[in-house]
C-alpha cells in the first residue's frame, strides 16, 4: 500500500483509516486514531485471550518481532530497544538511573513538552545542575545554541527532535555528534517525529517514544532506546521477577540484572499494547517512513502560506524543509482561538489548542499523510 493509493482511493482510505469516515482529523501530535489494521489486532488478540493464556498466544515472539522493526524504524540494533511504556516513563528511567556526580551539570529546554523536564529537574536534589536553554524563538535550539551552553562538566543535554508547539524540528545529527565529540550524552524525546520523519536512534545515546502519535499506535506502548555500551551503566531504578536474575522465580540474595533490553523491563509486558504497537510499525514501515516524510512535508509547504494569506501567524513559518514538520501552529492577533477550536470541532474538524508561556493561545494542525489536501481546504474554507 502507498501513499498515493490511499490519497487515489477514498473507499481504501476509509476502510485503512476509520476516522476518515468521521471526521476531518488533524490533530497527530496529540492522540491519533487507530488505523484499522491496528485495531484489528488488538481485538483479535483479545478475543484470543479470552480462550486461552493471554501471554502464551502470543509470548515470547511478540517480543522479538516488534524489537525488530522498532530496531529497523530507528536504524539500530533489536538489543538497544526497551519496551518501558509511556515517554514520560521512558525519559525518567534514564535520569534516575545514570550514576551523576554533584559536580555535573545537565542541558535542558524549559519550554518543552513537561516530560522532559521535570525529571532532569528533580536531579537537583542529587546535586546536578540543570541549566536552561537559551533560544532565540519557541523550540527553534541550533547547534550553536546548544554547544554554547555546555562545559567540560556537562554530562548529558535533553532534547526533543521536534517542539510540540511551534513544530521546530532540531538538527539531531549534528548536535549528536558535536556533543558525542565532546563526551557529553544526549537524550532525545522523539515522539513527535517517530513515524512521520526518519529519525536514526544513531545520533543519540538515550531515545524515547510512545506509540500514541505519529506512530499510530495504542497508548503506553512505548520504546526506550538505550545504546549498547551503556546498557551497563545505565541502572533501572525498579526491580521484578523478568529484570533481575530468579531462576525458576526464586528470588537470589544478590541482585543481578539481566543483560540487554530487559534490564529495564521489570515485570509482566504489556501484551496488548505490544500487539497494537507491531501492527502500527508494519504499516509505517509498509508505507515507508521517507515516503511519509516528503508527504507530510508537501502539505506544509502550501498549507502555511495559505494560512498566512488569511492573516494568521503561523510559528516557524519559514523554517527549511529540514527543520519543518508537520505540526503547523497558528494564532491571530486580537482573535480568540479557544473560540475557533470549539468552531472547528463543532464542524468535525479536530485539531489541538495548545499555549505558550505567555499565554498566547494557538490552534495546532497535525495531519499524517493518510490526510487529503481536500481537507486541509476545508479547514482553511472554514477558518
């Protein structure tokens, strides 16, 4: 299946995409709507878990088949890739369980999504600084933004690879790299990039994603990149029956983790969620991730001067392709966009209401490429 038979083909389009036949969605970098396919395995496998053993129907090739194309998506290898559950639980893993000194210091963006601050914030009980990054404009950090705040006592920087709000999607190689140069670790939030535009885990040293957004999975069927050589080092903060060494489900008098991924998976997995997050990489894999890219990256290319032509003003409206994506944030001065959400949604047209720290009040377009240009100009016939 490609892009341009879904677009080509509305009757495969509502068939593949439910919601399509509801209403006009645009709102994937908030809780997408699940593709067919996906709920589809969801309900199969529930209904197969009221028969039997919920996890022997599944277990353990569940596990090994959806490392493996979370491992392709993010170009490294299946051992580096964690089931954890949610972004927030992912990021929070890494900062409660890397050995800190009271002398380092931490690089974080206080404007970014809350999960990925609070816990580098919270390190400040341990003695870890946690400094502040300094931007020109809303998520618009530039390598020289970043390599101007850190020292020789900078251990990590935390980053997303796209700002949830303005859409800014940063330069993750080359700020990867430089700090990589320097030894300083690199944490990226990537789950509002992760399915809509190539997002090589090799840039990074610690990478989280839940599947709810551009993946187009079910929530809390999340992954933790962790790179190999650090797996070691990186300790879980949580201890259980699957993540320390128990033969035979005797507890040990030392504890010993296991090696790979399930060092940090701790208990029983969230089966359902992993049968729903395979499904969803199938698909995004199917399709192709650059392929989805440069669809993503075409609507955007006409929708925001389009915007602008009616007076609105749209954030980062004119970033360069590599740092665009398909978040389109907008407001209009003196207008109230609570009130033209509320509109919007009344005509089924779903998009998202989010605010800076000013206060400033923006309607978010997030299309996926299953979206038509027909109704992206409904929406603009509408604002």
């Amino acid at each position: 299946m490609t892009i341009e038979e879904i677009l080509q083909n509305e009757e495969l389009r509502q068939h593949e995409f439910p919601v399509t036949a509801k209403c006009v969605f645009l709102a994937h970098a908030g809780d997408c709507p699940l593709p067919r396919r996906v709920s589809e395995a969801l309900a199969q496998y529930a209904h197969a878990a009221a028969e039997y053993d919920q996890e022997r129907i599944v277990y353990p090739e569940i596990l090994s088949e959806t490392r493996h194309l979370a491992a392709r998506l993010l170009g490294c290898s299946a051992d580096e890739v964690a089931f954890v559950g949610p972004t927030s639980l992912a990021l929070s893993l890494v900062a409660a369980g890397w050995p800190w000194r009271r002398q380092d210091n931490i690089v974080v963006y206080f404007d970014d999504y809350p999960s990925n601050v609070y816990p580098w914030m919270a390190l400040a009980e341990r003695g870890v600084k946690v400094r502040l990054l300094n931007t020109r404009s809303l998520g618009g950090i530039r390598p020289v933004d970043v390599l101007g705040q850190v020292d020789e006592q900078t251990r990590l920087v935390a980053l997303a690879t796209c700002h949830f709000v303005s859409g800014y999607r940063i330069d993750q190689e080359t700020i990867g790299r430089q700090l990589r140069q320097r030894g300083i670790l690199l944490c990226l939030d990537a789950i509002q990039t992760l399915g809509a535009f190539p997002t090589p885990a090799s840039a990074a040293d610690f990478l989280a994603a839940d599947a709810h957004k551009w993946l187009l999975g079910p929530c809390g069927a999340g992954l933790l990149y962790v790179r190999r050589d650090l797996q070691e080092r990186l300790r879980p903060n949580w201890y259980g029956w699957n993540n320390v060494r128990c033969p035979n489900f005797i507890a040990q008098e030392e504890i010993q983790f296991r090696s790979g991924p399930a060092r940090y998976e701790p208990g029983t997995y969230n089966l359902l969620g992993l049968v729903g997050l395979k499904a969803a990489l199938e698909l995004l894999l199917e399709v192709g991730v650059e392929n989805i890219a440069r669809e993503l990256l075409r609507k955007r290319a006409w929708l925001v001067p389009a915007l602008q032509a009616r007076g609105y003003v749209v954030l980062h409206a004119d970033a360069p392709p590599e740092r665009a994506s398909a978040i389109v944030s907008f407001h209009k001065p003196g207008a109230e966009m609570a009130d033209l959400h509320q509109k919007l949604l009344d005509r089924k047209i779903v998009t998202s209401l989010r605010t800076d720290r000013s206060g400033q009040r923006y309607i978010r377009v997030s299309p996926h490429f299953y979206n038509t240009d027909a109704e992206l100009h409904r929406l603009l016939e509408l604002l």
